[in-house]
C-alpha cells in the first residue's frame, strides 16, 4: 500500500486501507458507486464526499460517509471494529502499520459518528452497511 495523502479523501483512504487491510478502498472521485469497485474476495469500502459539520477557529469537522461490503456479518463486523480500533489508535497516535502520521499533518482526530442499520444484499449475499466518520482538519 502506498500511502496517499495529497486530499482530504485520500488521507480517509490511506487510513482504512491502514486499519482495514483486506479490502479494496476507493473514495469518490476514483469511483462513483460501491458496487464499480473491482475486488475478488467482494470486500470493499468507498469514501464519499465530505460534509463541514463544525468549525472553531482554525478548525473544522468534516463528517464522510464509509460505504462497507463484504462477504458476510462476521467480516463485517470486523472491518467495523477494525476502523474503530484504528480511530482509538488514531486519536492517541499510536503506531498503525502504513499510516505515517507526519504524512497527514492537517488530520487532527477523528471520531466514529453512527452507522445504519446492516443489511444482506439478497441478490449477492453480501452484507454492508454506511458508517459514518468525523474528522478533525486544521486550515495550516
């Protein structure tokens, strides 16, 4: 994995890619839909477009939307507390493998903010659901 940096999103990316090795990550201007995303073990995330929640001073909160799928509730379940466990790690700037937190010098904090409800897709078997995480961001 290379680590990538140059925007918001690819930071987002790098760092799922980081806590959550095993499943091909694209964010929104790489790919439009989940489901484009090539990957042949079917476990897969996509970064959408951030929204600002908050600002404070030099500041702001972005919250983006994690799109999750993969191939039953169990894998699901651990990519879901994989992320939480690297958001923790994150936050107190504990080694996380592939991620250089020198690399990404504006990302401050994150937080996990709430997810949807899980669902099976009935036609590919496949679980997912939608997560949804804060970052922290500072203008310099």
């Amino acid at each position: 994995m290379v680590e990538d940096h140059t925007t918001e999103m690819n930071s987002i990316k790098t760092f799922l890619l980081a806590v959550h090795t095993v499943a091909t990550t694209e964010h929104y201007t790489e790919q439009r839909n989940i489901a484009d995303i090539v990957d042949d073990t079917n476990q897969k995330m996509l970064v959408t477009i951030g929204e600002i929640i908050s600002r404070d001073g030099d500041f702001y909160w972005k919250r983006y939307k994690v799109q999750i799928s993969e191939t039953g509730e169990a894998t699901l379940t651990t990519a879901v507390n994989n992320i939480i466990i690297g958001i923790g790690k994150f936050n107190k700037r504990a080694s996380i493998t592939n991620f250089t937190y020198a690399s990404a010098p504006t990302m401050c904090h994150m937080r996990f903010g709430y997810s949807n409800k899980a669902f099976e897709d009935p036609v590919n078997k496949r679980w997912g659901c939608d997560i949804f995480i804060d970052v922290e961001w500072s203008t310099s």
